[in-house]
C-alpha cells in the first residue's frame, strides 16, 4: 500500500488534520456526494438497549457486499470524510451504512442515557442489525479515529457475537486513550477547543431534550479535556475515575486477542493526536496488518490540494484485493 507524497505545501501534519475537514472540494466530489445522498435513506435500529440512527445507500453489484461506516468523537454519519469514502465505495458497486453512534449527528433525542466510548455492545448490536436487515453477501466495517478503535473492538466481539464480518479497516483508530488524552492536552491549542467546544454543545443538548435528567452546570468551569472528562466520569458513567474509563476502551495489550477479522491499521507517522509509539503495544497477531505512512496527520492523508484523500483509494483497493 503506497501512496505519493503530496504538494509540499501539504505535508504538514497539522495541514494535513484540519486541511481534510474545510468544505472546499470539486464539483465532481459535490456531485458525487450528492448522489449517495440522493440515494440513501435514513434508518433507525432498535437495539436491545438503545436506538441508532443511520444511513442505508444500497450498492450495484450485490456480490460487493455492504461496508458499516463509522465516524470519529464527535463527528456523525454526514461528516465530509464519511461521504467521501461512501460515495467512492458507491462507485465500485458497494453498499454502505453510515452509522451514528449515541448522541452524534443530531441523534440526542434517541436514547435517554450520554453516550461515552466504552459502550461498545450496541454498536455490536448495532452491526448485527444491519447485516440481518440487508443481508449482504459480505460484511465490512470502516472507522475513522474512534471509530477506528470501535471497528477493531467489534471485530475482537464478532465471533462471540456471531457476526460474519470478512475485512475491517481503521484509519487512525485510537489505540490507547490516556495517550491521545495526553497528545491532545500538550499539542496544539486547536485540537482541544475543537473538541471542548463540540463536546459542551453536544452535552447542552443533550440537557435540553431530557429536562431535570442532567445537572451539567456552567461547562466552562471545566477548562480541559482531562477536568472535563474526570466529570463525566464521576457524574454520569459507572466508572470509578478516569483512568479506569480510558483503560476501558483501550486497544493495546491483550484487547483485540480474539480478533479473528481480516483487519489493517492504516496510520500516520505524523499524527498529532494518535501517538505511533502506541502501535508498537499492539498484540501481533495474524489477522491484523499495520499500514503506516510518513504523512497523514490525523485522518487526513490529502494528497493534492483539490483536497483529495490517498486513504479512499487505498481502502477500495483493499476491498477489492
């Protein structure tokens, strides 16, 4: 899997990470979204213990199967970098499900009770459904950043699960949670105001639609990532601190020991919120392929400066191999 480098004024890692998420695109992408769009139609799951709302785009060529889409920590099932690759996926005959998890993409009024990363038995849930619904002749999952890190936990779940799920590909998956914590409290301003900003919005919201469920206060009291989160901890999970939280959702070690799914990492040397040292904590083991290239920054890998993204074509090929 190799890519060219792009322009030099792109190969900044910081370039790279906010460049892949500014609406300037061609009018053949536009074009292109936009059909998926057309095509595709909104579904909710009712789950066993919650309700997820997606978007179902059926394929041409039913021998190509349907691919699950998920999206990053605040993000959502219509997030430019999800469309993107669902309508290139589209144009090679697939399927694909663009899912939003708990409390992303306006679907706060779903589920009484806050989403946080360690629920991952309904996005187990959630994959199943979709397979029983559509009945696909295969069955692919795609995350970007955390929902990198929730594809690789479904696919360490699929057997016990009984999901068939045949290739998983994660782009920047979070790998170790206090460590991205970390590279996002000392890196640069921008990642933690993105987030801080999304994150209180999303919890206003939340407190909005559920009046008397959620006594959030003044979030600006809470002036980072780490306070924030510490909060939400104590006040709104079952866990007992924060460390037990991250430790809980954290990929490295023993975590992924029974990923039995055809998987590749695709990851980037100059990630500024995913630390590659991470990668190395990873249990080797048959089933997973680590795929890094020396630029990228955090989920971007834009190649040219009509904004295009090498990991698109990379994971068609991947698909189609």
């Amino acid at each position: 899997m190799r890519t060219a480098h792009p322009p030099r004024g792109l190969r900044n890692r910081h370039v790279q990470t906010i460049v892949n998420s500014l609406p300037l695109r061609s009018k053949r992408w536009r074009r292109n979204v936009a059909a998926l769009q057309h095509r595709s139609s909104a579904v909710v799951l009712r789950l066993n213990d919650a309700r997820l709302m997606g978007y179902y785009c059926p394929g041409t060529d039913p021998e190509r199967g349907l691919v699950v889409l998920l999206h990053g920590w605040e993000g959502g099932a219509n997030a430019r970098y999800l469309l993107s690759l669902a309508a290139a996926l589209a144009e090679e005959g697939y399927a694909t499900f663009r899912l939003n998890f708990r409390d992303h993409g306006g679907t706060h009024g779903l589920n009484r009770e806050l989403f946080h990363s360690c629920r991952i038995a309904e996005v187990v849930d959630a994959v199943g459904a979709v397979a029983a619904q559509y009945a696909p002749a295969r069955l692919a999952i795609v995350g970007y950043s955390l929902g990198g890190n929730f594809a690789l936990r479904v696919g360490a779940r699929a057997q016990r699960a009984g999901l068939s799920i045949q290739r998983i590909v994660a782009v920047c998956p979070v790998l170790h949670p206090p460590a991205t914590m970390a590279a996002l409290e000392t890196g640069l301003w921008i990642y933690r105001r993105y987030y801080l900003q999304r994150w209180r919005q999303s919890l206003r919201t939340k407190a909005a639609l559920f009046p008397g469920a959620y006594a959030f206060g003044d979030l600006r009291r809470l002036r980072t990532l780490t306070e924030t989160t510490e909060f939400f901890v104590r006040e709104y999970t079952e866990y007992p601190d924060i460390a037990a939280y991250l430790n809980g959702y954290s990929i490295i070690g023993a975590a992924l020991a029974t990923l039995n799914v055809r998987s590749r990492i695709i990851a980037a040397s100059d990630d500024p919120i995913i630390p590659r040292g991470d990668l190395a904590r990873l249990l080797p083991q048959p089933t997973l392929d680590i795929t890094v290239l020396p630029w990228g920054g955090h989920c971007g890998f834009v190649q040219s400066y009509t904004l295009t993204s090498a990991v698109e074509a990379m994971i068609v090929r991947e698909f189609n191999s």
